[in-house]
C-alpha cells in the first residue's frame, strides 16, 4: 500500500505495509546545476529535504505525501541539491545488468524481441571476456539456442555492434531497472 493522504504509517508498519514501497523506489537526485547524480530510497530523499540539503523538483503524479503531526510533505520524484557537489571523473561504466539492458533497449541482440537474460557473444568457455564489446541483451529463447555457440557456426548476425556506453548518465542508469518519467528530461536523451 502507498503512502498517501489519510495514511498513519509509523515504523512498526513499515515492514509490512510500506516496507516495500519505501525501499524499492527511487528518487532522481540532481546536483544544483540540475546534472543527475545518482538515485536514492525515498527516505534519503525525505531526509534530505528536511534538513535544508535539498529541494523537491517534481513530487509523486499520484499526489502521495508523507505526514507527521505539524507537516505534509509530497513524496518526491526528482529532488535537487541546493549545494554544488564535485564528482570525480570516471573514464569506465561499470558492466551491470541494469544498465546493459538500458544499453540495448531491453531487446534481445539477436532476434528484437523482448531480452530477459545477457549472452556473452563469444562465449567464457571459448575465451570470451565479459566486457560492454562482448555481452548483449538476450531473450531467453535465443540464449538457450546459442548455448556455447560463435555466432558464425550458428550463421546468427547482431542487430547492433556492442560497445561501451559513454557520459554520465550511465553510472545512474548502471543503478536503477526502472526510470520514472519525471527523470528523462534530466538523463541524456541516448540513454532512456
């Protein structure tokens, strides 16, 4: 059940009740030039905001808030840093499923339909590495078919080449399985 109006939600609840509402979702968080940062719980985001660090940039289209005896504050979608926050460059992406899958628009690499599972397109077992170049999203059909296979004893081509994803979206992207709408005019446009 989602917080909302009318809610009383202490901690004794939040295991059952909204234990998994509070931890699942994720709260865009901007630095004060408005460049995406990272996700965070919505309770970091709560707190946040309560001690003056940031500010609410969109709230929850549903119109859920949370509530204590003297406020009511909307549950955020995208909050802002009030600060500037310095953040070291980082030349890598790290390989996750999450942004692999954003990577290639959640399609199998091989036949576009709907990819579940991530191939390694030369197989570990024949030497193959697991790299950005190497790994793609795959449907579980394709995957169980190809097994240790190369692709040219299969006859199989890529729809795309693989490749590395570059800027800084990705290290979000890299965290999250679900981008909420209210987050795609802050990523860049390639990446959603």
């Amino acid at each position: 059940m989602l917080p909302g109006a009318g809610d009383t939600h202490s901690a004794s609840d939040e295991g059952n009740r909204g234990g998994t509402y509070w931890g699942r979702r994720r709260v865009l968080l901007l630095n004060a030039t408005f460049e995406p940062l990272t996700a965070v719980t919505i309770r970091r985001a709560i707190v946040l905001v309560l001690r003056d660090r940031a500010d609410v940039v969109h709230a929850d289209a549903a119109g859920n808030s949370v509530h204590s005896a003297g406020m009511a504050i909307p549950v955020p979608t995208v909050i802002r840093l009030r600060t500037y926050v310095r953040v070291p460059y980082r030349a890598s992406v790290p390989l996750t499923r999450a942004a692999l899958m954003h990577r290639d628009h959640f399609r199998c690499g091989y036949c576009g339909t709907k990819a579940t599972t991530i191939d390694h397109i030369v197989p570990r077992s024949r030497g193959g590495g697991h790299s950005w170049e190497n790994c793609v999203a795959c449907c579980a059909s394709c995957n169980h078919r190809k097994a240790d296979k190369l692709l040219s004893e299969l006859g199989w081509t890529l729809r795309v080449v693989p490749a590395a994803p570059k800027g800084r979206h990705w290290r979000l992207l890299a965290t999250v399985k679900v981008i909420d709408p209210d987050w795609v005019q802050y990523i860049d446009a390639g990446a959603a």
